[in-house]
C-alpha cells in the first residue's frame, strides 16, 4: 500500500533531476535504488513480529515497545519533509550513499544493543537516515532513465520491491527471530548495505542544486511530534508537560509557517478541499493499518500465544494482496475519477475492522489472519485515488512539495496510531483492541462522508 503510492507522488517532483556523466548502468543503479527502498520499507514492518521477543529480553513493558516503532517511524516521517531538499543540495548519489551508511551502521547499534534505551535511540537514527534514502533512491531512479517510458518502467519496478519488502516485513521478522533472535532483523540489513555502496560506484554522480530549507520549521515540526508522542505512551505527570511542550511546539511551527518564504508544510495547500480531504483520508487509511499490523503481532504472540514466525506468516495473506489491488485501484481512479474507489474502499477497510470485533483468545489464528483481508484490501483500494487527488490538485511545480506532505502526514498519523492503541492494548488487551478498531472504524467513516466532496470525474474526463 505505501510503497506503489510513494512513487507515483515523488516521482513527478524529480523531473529536474539530471543523469551523471559517463556510462554508468541503469540496471545497476536501479538495483542498488530498490535495496535501498526495500531496507526502509522493510524495517518499519520487520521489527512488529519481533516485539514480543525485544520486550522479553529487556523486561520491556507496552510503552517500551512502542518507543521501539515509533522512534523509527516518527523520525522517519518529521525528516521527510526535509529531505527532498537536502538530496538537491547535496546531490542525490551523494545523500543516497551518506542515508544508507549511516542507516547500516544504526543497523548494527540496534543490533549489539545493551538496553531498551540504547536500541530506541539507534532507531531513531535509523529513521533520520530512512528519510534520506527515500527522496535520493528515487532520484538517482529518475537520473539513471531519462527516457519517461524507460522511467516508467524502472519507477514501477523501483515501487514493486518496496510493496514486497512491505509483504514479507512480518515474515521476514518471524524467521529471523525464530532461527536466531531478534538482533538478526538488524543485522541482515549491513550485508544489504554494503551491495547498496558497492553498486553507487556505478551509479550516475549528481550535481549539488540550490534548494531552500526551512529549519526553524522542520526543528518545531520534531519537537511537537516527539513531546505528542512521548505524552500518549508515557502518560502521567512527565506526559502532562509533553502535552504543554506539544502545544507551545505546534503554535510555534504554525506561526513560523505562516510567515515563511519557502515552509516545509505550506498552510495554503491546506484551504484547498481536495488536498484536505486526501491528506485526512490518508492519515485515517494508515491508522487503522499500521497500527492493526502492531496490535495483531501482539495478540498474535501475547494472547494467543503463537511463536514470531507463526506470527508472521498470519500476516502473508493480507499482506500479500496490496499490490494487485493497488494497480486495480489505479486503474478505477484512471476510468471514473478518485471519489468511486475511496467511497468504496474506506467503508471496506471500516467494515473489516468492525468484523475483528468478534476476534478473542480463542478465535483460530487462521480464521483471524482471514478477517484481516478486508482491512487491506480497503486499505489498498484507498491509497492510490486519494494520491491522485492530491496530484490533481496541486500545480505541477509543487507536486513533490504536496507528495512530502501527504506522504509525512500517512506516516506521523501511523506513528500515532501505534503510540493510541498501544496504550489502550496496555491497560487490557481485547478490551483496548476492540476499542481500537471501533476507533480506526470511526475515523475510516468521518473520512468517507468527506471524500464525497471529491471530484467524479476521471482525471481524463476532467
């Protein structure tokens, strides 16, 4: 689900990307673009089957595991509104070569971690690293075909491995942890990153371009999301003062983007209904799937009791969908316009989720890992028509602008979906998880009454 759309909203920004000097090879470049991708993917899904056995060797309670995902995914989506720019400035081989070393060697941090602390502080610097390497694999992509049919094709192929490393996230995190421990779901990425460096010495050299950063804003933007998060999992007296820390944070990025020539979140884009309605039903769309992905690896192993690889392999078959339905999707977007397939989709997603209030201890596994179908296939049958309203409705010159923000908004609203029900989960497990998919299920709702205010035409129509 994320991966195809991240594509198709990035893409169009690095039409100014320029191919290097010399001869270097495409398909090599490619390669070394779609491990890249791949890693980033992949550990933002790995690490969920694996959490039970992290918790267990550190005595870790919920909030600990939480930290354990969120660090990773809230770094990675507060960055990305950056990034984009700081691959300009630096040259997109040069920040892809710095985000996958830095991203290998926070690897093995997270690997020989002593303690809980240690190995949250190492995904935090996974995550900074991840939001490096997505904007630059994709532009190194762009400079490798400059041929738009060729680009199409290695895009596509650059989107597909990223929807694969999604799918065998769970599975892959079972194995590892089940034939070593859960330190191998990290240090599997270092060989991974050595072929990525390996492979950029063939890769195109890009040229540095001027490109305007917003500091101020991107350094607010971190603090509020990082004192929001840290209030909902930690809760209690230090949480209370996150929330004031929040609060004086968010005014502040408001007020410096108000009054910004160039802000990392434009707050016009944002008077528009189209880009308001995609970004709140791409945000309610990763809510209810992120944060049931991390819900149900718990239940799977805490409740249920079922080992990490098990685990894992429950989550093949919903998993393994989102690719199909993803290119089905974009083709009902292509012939009736983004209203039909969202009005369709999210009601789906919202209904799975109410369908997984019958699940309890003694539900079988299997029937459970069945029950989760309708929640991805409406996941996926959501994504790509909301991304093309988006597109749609932005100018051309600032699509890669609107891609970071509604991409950043999918992936922080994630963040905080893990970091709400993981907190609920804690204080009773069915009894928070059924509050949880009551809630994914409301929100999933709000978004479809609003999605009518799109468009129902097609983009060609129109």
């Amino acid at each position: 689900m994320p991966t195809n759309q991240m594509s198709r909203t990035l893409e169009p920004a690095l039409a100014r990307g320029e191919s290097g000097s010399g001869k270097p090879s495409s398909a090599l470049t490619l390669t070394a673009a779609l491990l890249g991708f791949g890693l980033t993917c992949l550990d933002a899904s790995v690490v969920n089957v694996a959490l039970p056995t992290i918790g267990s060797s550190f005595g870790a309670g919920m909030s600990g595991l939480q930290w354990v995902v969120d660090a990773y995914t809230l770094a990675f989506a507060a960055l990305m509104l950056s990034t984009g720019a700081f691959s300009d400035r630096a040259g997109a081989s040069r920040a892809y070569a710095l985000g996958t070393a830095v991203f290998t060697l926070a690897s093995v941090a997270c690997g020989l971690a002593p303690g809980l602390p240690a190995l949250v502080g190492a995904r935090v610097v996974q995550g900074v690293a991840a939001a490096v390497v997505l904007p630059a694999s994709l532009a190194l992509v762009r400079q490798a075909y400059p041929e738009p049919a060729r680009r199409a094709r290695a895009v596509a192929a650059w989107a597909a491995g990223g929807s694969l490393a999604v799918a065998l996230g769970p599975v892959a995190g079972g194995a590892l942890t089940t034939a070593w421990n859960w330190r191998g779901i990290f240090f599997v990425n270092v060989p991974v990153g050595a072929v990525i460096l390996l492979l950029l010495l063939r890769a195109p050299r890009s040229r540095p371009r001027p490109a305007p950063l917003d500091l101020p804003g991107q350094l607010t933007a971190v603090v509020a999301l990082a004192a929001l998060a840290f209030a909902v999992i930690e809760g209690g007296t230090a949480g209370l003062a996150a929330v004031a820390v929040a609060v004086v944070a968010g005014a502040a990025f408001l007020w410096i983007e108000a009054r910004q020539a160039h802000p990392v979140v434009p707050l016009g884009l944002f008077r528009d209904r189209t880009v308001a309605t995609a970004v709140a039903a791409g945000s309610a769309v990763s809510v209810a799937f992120y944060s049931m992905v991390f819900v149900f690896s718990l239940f799977f192993q805490q409740v249920q009791h079922h080992s990490a690889l098990y685990a894992g392999l429950l989550f093949l078959p919903m998993t393994s969908l989102i690719a199909v339905t993803n290119v089905v999707a974009g083709k009902l977007t292509g012939r009736y316009g983004p209203r039909l397939p969202m009005l369709v989709g999210q009601p789906v997603a919202a209904a799975g989720l109410l369908v997984l209030l019958c699940v309890d201890a003694g539900t079988p596994p299997v029937l459970v890992a069945l029950l989760l179908i309708p929640l991805a296939l409406g996941c996926a049958l959501t994504v790509p028509p909301l991304t093309a309203a988006m597109m749609d409705a932005v100018p051309a010159e600032r699509a890669g602008l609107a891609a970071g923000v509604l991409n950043a908004a999918r992936q922080v609203s994630g963040g905080m979906g893990i970091a709400v029900f993981g907190a609920l989960v804690a204080d009773g497990f069915e009894t928070g998880m059924r509050l949880s998919l009551v809630t994914g299920a409301a929100l999933l709702t709000v978004t479809s009454a609003l999605s009518f205010r799109l468009s129902g035409r097609s983009a060609s129509r129109a």
